[in-house]
C-alpha cells in the first residue's frame, strides 16, 4: 500500500513539474521576441489598436505584436500605413489622425504603394506600420509567424535572418519618411 501511494505522490509532482513547461509554441515566440530584443526591435504584445485589422480580421481585436525601432536624433512626421496586395496604403479609416492631446496630423503619403519586401514568412501577418516622432512601429501577428499550421515554412534558425531583413526594412522606410520631411523644410524655407 506505501508503494501505491509513494507512485501517486511522484507522478502527482511530476505531472505539476511537466505542466510548468512552456508548450513549443511559447517556446517559439519567446525566441522570436528575445532575438527581436537583441537587434533593438523593442517587441511588445500590445491591444490591438482600434484602426488595426486583429483577431478575424476586426478591427481592434485580440491583442497583436508591435515591433518598434527607436532612431535617435530623428523627428518622423505623423503616419499610419496597412498593407494592401503587398503595398503600404496610408490608413483611410480617417482623413487626418488625431492624437490624444487632440492634435491633428494630416495623412501622409510618402511610403504609398512602397512595397513590402519583407520575408515571405513574415509578410503575410503584418497589419500595420505606424510611423511617430523618433520611432516605426510594426504590428504584425508574431504568434503566427512561428505556428506551424499558421506557417508551414517556419524554422527556427530563420528567425534571426528573418528579424535582420525587418529591421533593415523599418530603416528604410524611416530613412524615406526622414528625406522626405528634408525636402519639405527645405521648400518652406524658399
């Protein structure tokens, strides 16, 4: 009988030590996410803003990844971008977005029709790019990105090439938004 009960006790305490095991999934996207730290890509799970398409497509729903660069010494213009057929389009859900101290920015259209680039493992979750003083933000479905039903061609030695590509990309999109604000600063100076 004190062996039946020494057996429960050591399969009820490993069964409690295997449940404290994050699942491969978790273990993915904690990769994903400390890779992410290591190139300065600042990864956050966040609610998904109300002007981003999220969970079944809804906006405002579920919660989503945001990827953002923080570029020192730089002063973006306002903007809010979603992909469409592969293309960055400025948001449309407003004509000029307003921020909560209620100013108001009007939309910008310099990385309209840019194409993505981005890996095609990664593009194909991305929903929205926002672009605000010293830093681009990326929000994209990073869950996704290292679940095998969701993403058959994912590999985990991918994720660093994958990230690189990314953030080079976030550059330069930055630096395209940086020209352009030049360009007009120089032009109101004539």
């Amino acid at each position: 009988m004190g062996v039946w009960i020494a057996i429960a006790i050591v399969l009820f305490v490993l069964g409690n030590m295997m449940a404290l095991k994050p699942n491969g999934s978790d273990q993915r996207i904690d990769n994903l996410r400390m890779t992410a730290r290591g190139l300065q890509l600042n990864p956050k799970l966040v609610t998904c803003p109300d002007w981003v398409k999220g969970k079944d497509n809804e906006y405002g729903k579920g919660m989503i990844g945001q990827y953002a660069l923080v570029l020192e010494g730089v002063r973006f213009p306002h903007a809010r971008y979603q992909p469409i057929n592969g293309e960055w389009r400025p948001d449309s859900s407003v004509i000029s977005s307003t921020e909560s101290d209620g100013s108001a920015h009007p939309l910008n259209f310099v990385l309209d029709k840019v194409p993505l680039d981005l890996p095609s493992t990664i593009e194909p979750f991305v929903k929205a790019l926002l672009i605000k003083a010293n830093c681009i933000v990326i929000y994209w479905e990073d869950a996704a990105y290292v679940r095998p039903s969701s993403n058959p061609s994912f590999h985990t030695r991918s994720i660093e090439p994958d990230l690189t590509v990314l953030k080079s990309q976030l550059e330069t999109w930055a630096l395209a938004m940086q020209a352009s604000l030049q360009r007009k600063e120089k032009s109101s100076h004539y």
